[in-house]
C-alpha cells in the first residue's frame, strides 16, 4: 500500500544538480530546514548521461560551486565524469538532503501552502525553490517519425559514443555545440553530415593558452557583471539573448570542414524516409542524430506562473504571481552567467535570502 503521509517542512528544493544544491548549500548555512528531491537515482547521473567524451567549456577554476573549490588543475576542463563526482562528493560534505529517485509530478498551491507530490512522496512546504534549468525535455520535431524504419534515430540527449550507430552515413542536426562536438566525434568513423547555419563561434581555441587565462576571464566578466539585470546593456539584450543560440565555444567552423563533414541546409521533412533539406536535396545516411534542443518542461507546475510564451514569469527568480515559489538556473534569471556552474551559486545565495526574509516577516505577521 502506497504511503500517503505528507511530510510537512518549511522548503522544497525540486533539482539535485548544480542549482539545487547550491541553493541546499546556502539553505544549510542559515540552519534553514529543507529537502531537495532529484528525479536521478544519484547526485551527478544529469551530467553522467550526457554523451562520454562531453568537457566542460569552463577551466575547472571557474567550475566549483560555493564553498568548495573544483579538485583539479586551475586551467583543466572538467569532464562529464569529473563533474558528476563532484557534485556527488559535494552533497556529502555539506550534508545537503537530497532525495534521489523522487521524479515531480505535480506542485499545486493551496492558501499560503504548496502540495508537492514526488510518487509516493507528497510533501507541504511553504517555500519550494524549481531548481532546474530550461532543457528538460528533449525535443525533435514531429517528421522525425516519417523516417525509415531502419535508420537510426538518437537525440543529443540519448547519444553516449559512435557504438550506437550502424554503418552508414549519419547526419547531425543542428549547429549548436553539441551537435557540432558530436558531428566531429562521429566523423572520425562514419561519413557525416551536419545541418542548419550555427549563430556565430568564439574566433579563438579556448584550450589555447590566451584562452584559458586571458579570455575566459574577459568572458566571465561581461557575462557575470555586465549582462545582468543590473545594466542597461543587460536588460536590453536580454530579451535577444533568450532566444538566440549560443555561438559555438569550442569548435569552430573550419574545423567541421578540415575534419570531411559536409554542411547541408535545413531538414525540412522527409521523402521518401530519407531526410529532406530545405534544398529539395535528400540524403541517404543510416543515422540522424538529432540535436535540436529541449524544452522546459514545466508542465507539472500546476500554479498559474506562466507568461504568453509558456516561460515562467519572474523577477530575478521571485515568482510575485505565487509568493514562496523561487526559481534558480534557468537561463539569463539574472545575467549570462545564470544557467551555468560559474553563476548559478550567486543567484542561489539571493534566493535563499529572499526566502530567509519572507521566513521572517510571517513569523513576525
């Protein structure tokens, strides 16, 4: 028999990563009772999913969360397993509650209350903090099914190496950074095709000497102090910069070209189970990979929260529609910098102090 008990406590974080245990961090400082619950069946499995040979686009020291410095070199990039143990070994040695395997179904608002239900857990708080950042739910678009039975299809969020692909030409769709770090690692054994116009590169090697201790620190600035909510310029682009592409960081354009993979145009549909370009040209590959984003995937927020363009309407993370309820690590909540390792501690301090000082003024009401 299911446990219907509800365990009352005063916040909920929803998202074991590096946003929910940051605002769990700076939670447990100020002896602030909470629980995180993380949908994963370990701290880290987020960044353990994602494809092997994924590397931070950051040097490891402007990769730690707050109060514990990332354990290694200054100018390495971490990869996705370095990441996941971290973030495992940081829970740990602050203690943070988390709740592994508790996937949200539904978050509710009663009164001054909120009602979250995780399977069998069911839980009443008066703060919950959405830990989580906008790429929740992969998203490829609806033709992806008219393909050739045989061909094989993978999302970003599915592809771990080339050993799940069949021989055969593979065509990547999309010129975002992951499609372009995966178009090349498949070029290395498989023809390879990659489609779409990407927005723009970063002209210089990031690996490169000036680009892990000159320009990093050029790029951290303007993104954690200039493109804020706090300046002009920040506010101005902000509404660009939620909606464009990131440029590509660590491969660049000539890159694909040296390494023989061809750029096409769009995918526009399919014909004849062959995906077809926006040239009316098909191609014969085996495997589409397809790199075409996420979606929030907010749908279990049953709190009327959200704006025309299904986003979350807030104010640096302070959801005003529906007081107590908080987001962190979504992207630009505050600057460029928010949905990122190296921004994201800032803007869980924030939070967790607005939540000290709603905590303060009912306990004075």
């Amino acid at each position: 028999m299911k446990n219907q008990n509800v365990k009352r406590i005063e916040t909920i974080v929803i998202g074991g990563g590096q946003a929910g245990l940051s605002v769990g961090y700076h939670l447990a400082k100020r002896g602030m009772p909470f629980q995180i619950l993380d949908a994963n069946d370990q701290v880290g499995d987020a960044w353990r999913k994602r494809w092997d040979s994924l590397r931070l686009f950051s040097p490891a020291r402007y990769s730690s969360l707050p109060g514990l410095p990332f354990p290694a070199r200054g100018d390495a990039f971490p990869t996705k397993h370095q990441m996941a143990s971290y973030l495992e070994t940081y829970a740990k040695r602050f203690k943070l509650p988390v709740q592994t395997g508790a996937t949200v179904s539904s978050l509710a608002k009663a009164g001054d209350r909120f009602f979250v239900t995780a399977g069998d857990f069911h839980y009443e708080a008066e703060n919950v903090v959405v830990a989580m950042g906008n790429y929740q739910q992969p998203q490829t678009p609806e033709f992806a099914r008219d393909l050739n039975p045989t061909t094989v299809q993978l999302h970003s969020y599915e592809y771990r190496n080339p050993s799940q692909l069949q021989e055969g030409g593979v065509l990547v769709v999309g010129v975002g950074n992951s499609g372009a770090d995966i178009a090349m690692e498949v070029a290395r054994t498989h023809p390879t095709w990659i489609s779409g116009k990407e927005s723009g590169h970063i002209p210089w090697p990031i690996e490169s000497f000036m680009g892990r201790n000159v320009m990093i620190r050029i790029i951290k600035f303007v993104g954690h102090h200039v493109l804020t909510l706090s300046t002009p310029v920040g506010r101005k682009l902000r509404p660009k910069l939620l909606t464009r592409p990131a440029p590509l960081i660590r491969v660049k354009p000539k890159d694909l070209e040296r390494a023989g993979i061809e750029r096409v145009l769009k995918v526009v549909g399919v014909s004849n189970g062959q995906p077809l370009l926006a040239d009316n040209r098909t191609l014969d590959v085996k495997n589409v990979i397809w790199c075409t984003g996420f979606t929030p995937g907010f749908s279990w927020i049953d709190v009327p929260i959200f704006g025309k363009d299904g986003r979350p309407v807030h104010e640096r993370g302070v959801v005003h529609r529906a007081p107590g309820l908080y987001f962190v690590g979504l992207h630009y909540l505050y600057s460029m910098t928010s949905d990122t390792v190296t921004g994201v501690g800032r803007d869980a301090e924030r939070i967790v102090k607005a939540i000290e000082v709603r905590n303060r003024m009912k306990r004075a009401a």
